[in-house]
C-alpha cells in the first residue's frame, strides 16, 4: 500500500510539473517562417567589433545575407525605444551611465565600440528592415517594464513583417500573454549559473521553466550549453512548444543544436 500511495503522488507530482511548463498553443495567424529561419545575434556584427552588436550596420548586413535577427530593446528616460543590450553603456561606449538616466538626445554623442555607429531607434531598426527577414525582439527589464510593453506592442502592430518577442523576465512575457496574446512570445532561460545573483529558490524556478504557467509562452529560447539532459525542455516541445537556441558559435556542437532546437541563434559565424 505504501508503495501505492507513493506512485500516486509521484504521478500527480509529475501532472502538476506538465501543468506547470505547458506551452500555449501557436496563434493560427503565426508566421511559420519564424522557424526556417537562422537568426544573428544583435545582428550579424563582427568579432572584432568593426561591426558592433545592436548597430545598423549589424542589422544592414544580416538583412543583405540572408538571416533573420535578434537584437535587444531598451527604454531611456525620455520614453525612447533604444535598440541595446546592457543596463549600462561601459561595455559597448565606454562610459559609465545607466540607460535609463539617458534621454535619447544624450544617447546620440556615444559611438558603438569605437566605430562611427550610433545607438539606434527601434523604429529606425524596423523601417531598415521593413519586413525582408524575420525578427526575434527581446525586451530588457527596465523601471517602466509595462510602458515598455505597450510601446513595443503599439510599434510592431504598424509592422508589417514577421516577429516575435521574449524576456528574461517572466513579467514582460506575461504582459503579451494577457494584452496581446496574438503574438508569439518566448522565455528566454538557462541553467541554474547563470542566474547566480539571484537567491536559489528563484534560480530554480527560472531553470526549470516553472514560470511557464504565468507566461505560458510558445517557445523556450534556452542557453544551449544547459540544456543537455533537460528533462523539461523535452517535455516543453513533446506538448507543442518551439525551443530555441541561445547563443551558437563555430566551436560549438551546432549538429546537436539543429536536432534539439528548432531555431538558432547564432554570432560570429555565417551557418
């Protein structure tokens, strides 16, 4: 009987967890070239930086080539939809100030890794691009996450090419979900390490898809190295969902990225 009981609670531990990281079902709209398609990094930018991350050079070059894109969306303090990664301008300008004390104004006297390009719109982005390959937008944690949200959404409702957006953080994923479930959402996620700043039960929860059930998002975008042996990526696409691959390079094991995942991300190499 003891055995008994413990297999029951097993299975419904194991329900509950299938809940728990349950994809949501693809809008009939959805665009399947989302999925053919192999998408630069911040755009296709060089390793050496000649070509900077997030630039419009970056974004000029993956759009002559071929590939669709990923790049990053950020707010100044001026409610400006900048096109950049980090929280901080030092690593890519060299100077030591948060994006969110930035108007778009002052913005624009800082170059990108030492080259003539400047930080960017995301409406000059989206008028570059105007629809000639896929787009994957990845909205930042700001101190405005819901106008952030709203002006995204407003801005690519005018768009008429292919997208999607995703997260790290589970709110901005949730924000589409309950104001804009039309469009394909992701959470963007990866093992336990990388979330080392974080207290340990809310690493868990990121690694383990577990805030699927308050985004429930159509695909996973998951750090490649992590997810060998991941038991819930497996499940997650065994119920419907799209994975995705974060971030390949030419010395990764891209054979095994093609057979688990179902878009690449790619840097500093043409696949």
């Amino acid at each position: 009987m003891t055995i008994f009981i413990v297999a029951v609670i097993l299975i419904a531990l194991f329900l509950v967890y299938l809940f728990l990281l349950a994809p949501h079902t693809l809008p009939k709209e959805a665009d399947n070239t989302l999925w053919k398609a192999r998408y630069a990094h911040r755009g296709l930018h060089s390793k050496d930086k000649s070509v900077p991350e997030n630039s419009m050079a970056a974004f000029k070059l993956a759009v002559e080539s071929g590939y669709g894109m990923e790049l990053d969306i950020n707010l100044t303090t001026d409610n400006q939809i900048v096109v950049f990664h980090d929280d901080n301008l030092k690593r890519v300008c060299g100077v030591d100030k948060l994006i969110a004390d930035c108007t778009y104004e002052e913005l624009q006297q800082y170059r990108l890794c030492g080259t003539d390009e400047k930080i960017p719109l995301f409406s000059e982005v989206l008028k570059l691009i105007d629809g000639r390959t896929p787009l994957i937008v990845e909205l930042k944690a700001t101190k405005c996450n819901n106008e952030l949200c709203q002006m995204a959404a407003d801005m690519l409702r005018d768009y008429k090419g292919t997208y999607c957006i995703e997260s790290f953080h589970p709110l901005l994923v949730r924000w589409f979900y309950k104001n804009r479930p039309e469009i394909v959402r992701g959470q963007l996620s990866a093992g336990r390490k990388e979330f080392g700043s974080l207290p340990f039960y809310q690493r868990l929860i990121l690694s383990s898809l577990l805030t699927n059930v308050m985004t429930r998002p159509h695909f996973m975008a998951y750090r490649h190295q992590d997810a060998h042996h991941k038991l819930g990526l497996s499940l997650f696409k065994l119920l419907g969902g799209k994975l995705v691959a974060w971030t390949v390079r030419d010395n990764d094991d891209i054979d095994y990225c093609k057979k688990r995942f179902d878009i690449i991300i790619f840097e500093f190499f043409r696949p």
